[in-house]
C-alpha cells in the first residue's frame, strides 16, 4: 500500500500524514462546502428578490395581447377600405 500512496500527490500525504493530515484535509473540505453553500444562499437570495408573480407576468403580457389584437384590427380595417377604393 506504500509504493500505492506515495505516487499520488495529495492522498499520498493525506496517508501517509497520519490523523492530523486526514483531520486537516476534512477541515479543508467543510470549509470549501460552507463557502459554496453560502454562495448558494446568496444566489437564491437574488433569485427571489428579482423573480414576479404569475399574475405580474399574466398582466404584462395580456397587455401586448391587446395591442396585437387592435393592431390587426386597424390592418383589417385598412386593407377593407384599401379593396372598397379600388372597387370604386
């Protein structure tokens, strides 16, 4: 198991380092995992802050349904007088 350890760098140390290394190298590893955890926090922190309701979402796009909807009016509108003025 010796020759196995040496040649890989850190899990060689960490075996042949004894209860301290290994006890360090979790030490190390809880710290990377409460840094990311808190990073996670954060971002879903921001997440909520920035999001809308369904209902905000429903009203702004319900708005521009109505504007397309009076928009192809006026075009239905145009193109009838349009066909009425070349019929005269």
């Amino acid at each position: 198991m010796e020759n196995l350890t040496s040649s890989y760098g850190i899990i060689g140390i960490i075996f042949n380092g004894g209860y301290l290394a290994v006890a360090i190298f979790l030490l190390y590893l809880i710290y990377e995992l409460k840094k990311k955890h808190e990073k996670l926090e954060e971002n879903l922190d921001t997440l909520e802050k920035e999001k809308i309701s369904k209902d905000e979402f429903y009203r702004s796009v319900s708005g521009w349904r109505e504007e397309i909807n009076t928009l192809h009016k006026k075009i239905d509108d145009l193109k009838d007088l349009i066909i009425k003025e070349k019929l005269k």
